[in-house]
C-alpha cells in the first residue's frame, strides 16, 4: 500500500514537473519519501499533501486536470488563494495541496528547494511538530526524519538547523510547540523506537540545544514575555470532503 502511493505522489510532481511547473510533497509521504527504512507497520497513508508556489493555481489546476486529477470546485473557488483541494480517481485519494505557505496551528513559509520531491527538510519537519495536539502518527514522523536524518548533528544538514533557528526565533509561538514537541519526540522514541531511542534522544538534546541558542527576534521576547498565559496556537478544523 505504501509503495502505491509513494509512486502516485511522485508521479504528481513528475506531472508538473513536464509542463515546468513546481508542486512538492508534504506529510507522510514526504517524510517515507526521506525516510524508506524507517518502518512502522501501524503508520499508514491516505491522502497526498503537496505545496504550490502563490499565483501559480490556475496552471497547476490547468496540468492536474489536464492529467485526469478531479479538482473539488466548490472548495477551489472559495480557498484557491491558500488551499486546494483535487480527487486522484484511479486511486481515490485526496490531494491537498497548499499554497504559498502551510497554515494550521502555526503558519510555516514554504519553499521549493533543492529536493526534486519535497519541500526542504527544515520545513517539512516544522510541519509535523507544529502540530499543538501532537499524536502518535506525527510524533512516529517527527522521530522518523530526526533519526534517519540526524537534523541535529549530520554536517549535511547544517543549512537545516538554521533554516529550523531562524523561523522559530521570530516566533515565539511556534518555538514553544516545536520545542514542546521536540520533547515528545523523544519520550515517544523512548516508549516506541527501541534501539533507535538513543539516536533520537541525541538529535532532540542538540536540536533543542540549536534554538535555543539562536538570538530571538524583538517580537520574540516581546510575545515572550506574556507566555503561556495566552493561547499561542490555532485549532484549525481538518478538511474533509
């Protein structure tokens, strides 16, 4: 089942991709995209998340449909500026697809980057931990990248630590639900991630260690200050069509 739809996603960037056009995955799929040995027999995959460029809707919707993909034009015309919504119907599956940026508990800037599949490693796992209410799924995902990838200490993702420090010190909000998840990331490896456990501890102790050096923006410490004794964080409703 996973093998299926990893092979319809990256068909969908490929579709875009002919027409030069960006699309770039998100969610689950990117993250056994970046993470093919990190195997977890309960973790499935439903839908296809992806990301477009602003201002760059009407073709891409133009080359899916052209390309047998349903587009939802209800959902479309109402939020095509931040969101769209397309139906594969060979595998019945939903295509999210965002736009310009992610927007749930936290607002995430996205980019296309250097990955021929997915957005960048920084911003993809930024979306998983954004989420307030972390649950399992999330939490299995966000260790997956933090252990196969080693985004804490690998030299290769030096450019990802920064790119992680630089969103979350101009943010208050989302440097404290990252880092709370963080930490969940790492009790969650102690409970569930046997001897990969010690890995992700190390990559969670550093990654922490990381933001919490980068200097904070004035809007940082501003919003700081006032801390949890105001809600930081959206509890956006989960579309389903």
């Amino acid at each position: 089942m996973n093998a299926d739809i990893l092979q319809s996603a990256t068909h969908l960037v490929d579709v875009a991709r002919a027409q030069q056009l960006d699309i770039r995955l998100l969610g689950g799929v990117a993250v056994a995209l970046h993470c093919p040995d990190s195997n977890n027999p309960g973790r499935s995959y439903r839908d296809i998340d992806a990301f477009i460029p602003a201002k760059t809707q009407s073709k891409v919707s133009a080359v899916l449909v052209a390309a047998g993909y349903l587009a939802d034009k209800e959902f479309n015309l109402l939020n095509g500026d931040s969101r769209l919504l397309f139906h594969d119907p060979r595998t019945q599956r939903q295509i999210d697809v965002f736009v310009g940026n992610f927007a749930m508990c936290h607002t995430i800037p996205l980019s296309i980057g250097t990955d021929p599949y997915t957005i960048p490693v920084a911003e993809l796992l930024l979306t998983k931990l954004q989420i307030f209410e972390l649950n399992a799924k999330d939490a299995y995902d966000g260790c997956a990248l933090l252990g196969t990838l080693q985004i804490g200490t690998a030299l290769a993702h030096q450019n990802t630590r920064a790119r992680l420090a630089s969103l979350c010190s101009a943010d208050w909000g989302l440097w404290r639900t990252i880092t709370m998840n963080l930490e969940r990331c790492m009790s969650y490896a102690q409970s569930h991630a046997g001897s990969d456990a010690g890995v992700i501890t190390t990559e969670v102790q550093t990654l922490l260690a990381v933001l919490a050096a980068a200097p904070k923006s004035l809007a940082f410490k501003t919003r700081a200050l006032i801390g949890d004794k105001v809600r930081w964080y959206e509890l956006p409703e989960e579309v389903e069509r």
